[in-house]
C-alpha cells in the first residue's frame, strides 16, 4: 500500500482556490492509495472572526470541497484524509473526513483545541475511532493533538497501523521531532500533512512527514514549499509489536501503575 502528503497553503476565503491547487497537487500523488491533506483544507486557518469562519464552514457530506474530495476519491479508487471546517447546526467543529472510493466513510473532530480555536470550534465529541479500510486499519489526529502521548497510544491499543495527521503547524521544529517518536513507541506509521503559507500573524512550518513504527523518516517536504510525498507501508511492521524476542511494545505494559493518566486533577 503506498501511502503519501499533499503539502499546500489553503487559500483564506477562497475555497475554490484551494480546490484547483489540490486537483493539481494530487495528480502528482503517483501511485498513492491513500493521501492525507492539511487541517481546514477547505477554508484556511487564521480567521479574522466567528463569523468568517461560520462563513467559510460547511457540512458534512453536503459542502462543496466534501464532494470535491469524494469525486476524486471515487475518480482515482483512492482513500483521502481531509481537514474540513466542519458546520453542523450551529456549531463548528474542527474535523478530518475519510473518504474512500465509495464516498465517506467517517469522520474525526479534533479533540484538542490549540490557542484561539476555543473561540470558534467546539472539542471534538466522536472520541478516537479506528477505521478498518481493508488494507489497514487507520486512526486521525489532528495538529495539536499531536503533543497527548495518550492518543497516539490508545489509537494504537486500538489496532490502528497508521495515524494520519491533518496538520497547520506553527511552532517551528517541535511535532516534526515528535512524530517519528509517537511512531516507535507504538509501532505505528504516521503521516503528518501540514500546511505552508503565512496568514496574518501566522506563519505555518510545512516539513510534512511520514514515519515507519521503527521510527525512522521515510520522507520529509521542504518548510515553505507545495509538495507532495509518496512511500511505500509495509503493513507487517506496524503489525508485528515486539521489541526484542522476549518484550512486547503493549503487553509489556503495566496500566495498573497508569490510573493516573485518566484523572482529570491529578493533585486531588
Ligand atoms: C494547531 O493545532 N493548528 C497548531
């Protein structure tokens, strides 16, 4: 299974915009059965307000860039993993689509919310599903997500072989490290699709990456170029969780010393 980025700078304002830089994007995906796309693909990330991201919001599947997504899934026989402004009643959520050759198969809201996001997306309320897709089985986080060991963790207890992140990094350097380590700990491949691109005060850091469950960077984009990446996942290695003959990444484990973890004041 060949499993890849589309690395881009999401248009503010202008969806269609950013829909005719990811047809031309993805024609140069080669091979890739699975493309992972950046958080808020279809609406940018910097709004100036409530309103103009209610605006630019849409629903799920009915808005224009879900069925963008779905007729090229459909066209190429292809998975897409795509951040969306997602709108439902009055509510928005910051969320990532999967969408298969047979349309959408499911969705993910972003459970932690990073710096203004509060003010304008709800936290995610769908918890961290694993999809089975045939050729693996896929769990997605999205950007700031990435700093919780915890959910890379139960995505992986869960039986997820891949995480496909939906990213607009802005602290230079600091996920880009992370990954490949929430990658070995787990045994997992992760696929980060960050954004580039600067909006107003922010400016996006790119270096899109894939990692293999031994930790290792099988490609990595430039920080401010658009781009995509291709590799190759052997699902055997997400799948076999032995770190030497006789210790095991998850059996080894000792949860009954953990209960902390799942207390919401640990100083009580
Ligand atoms: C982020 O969560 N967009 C940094």
């Amino acid at each position: 299974m060949n499993i890849g980025f589309i690395q881009f700078s999401p248009v503010l304002g202008d969806p269609d915009a950013s829909i005719e830089k990811i047809k031309r994007l993805i024609n140069q995906c080669e091979g890739a059965d699975l493309v992972v796309l950046p958080e808020l693909s279809n609406s940018g990330y910097n709004f100036e307000s409530k309103e103009q991201a209610w605006e630019l919001s849409e629903e799920i599947p009915k808005g224009k860039f879900c069925d963008f997504i779905q007729t090229e899934a459909r066209e190429r026989g292809i998975h897409i993993v795509a951040g969306v402004n997602e709108r439902d009643g009055e509510r928005l959520y910051n969320t990532a689509i999967l969408t298969g050759p047979e349309g959408i198969i499911g969705k993910y809201r972003k459970t932690h919310l990073f710096w203004d996001e509060p003010d304008i997306f709800l936290p995610g309320d769908l918890g961290l599903p694993v999809f089975d897709i045939g050729e693996c089985r896929l769990g997605i986080l999205i950007c700031f997500d990435w700093i919780f060991p915890e959910v890379w963790r139960v995505l992986a207890l869960k039986g997820a072989d891949l995480v496909c992140h939906p990213s607009n990094l802005v602290i230079p350097g600091l996920c880009q490290k992370a990954i490949p380590v929430h990658a070995l700990t787990n045994r997992i491949y992760i696929i980060t699709a960050n954004r580039i691109g600067t909006e107003g005060n922010l400016t996006f850091t790119g270096l899109s990456t894939i990692a293999d469950p031994k930790g290792k960077v099988l490609i990595q984009a430039s920080s401010s170029e658009e781009e995509v990446g291709v590799v190759d996942m052997n699902i055997s290695l997400a799948r076999d969780k032995m770190i030497t003959p006789r210790n095991h990444a998850f059996n080894d484990r000792r949860p009954e010393l953990y209960s902390l973890l799942t207390e919401n004041d640990p100083d009580e």
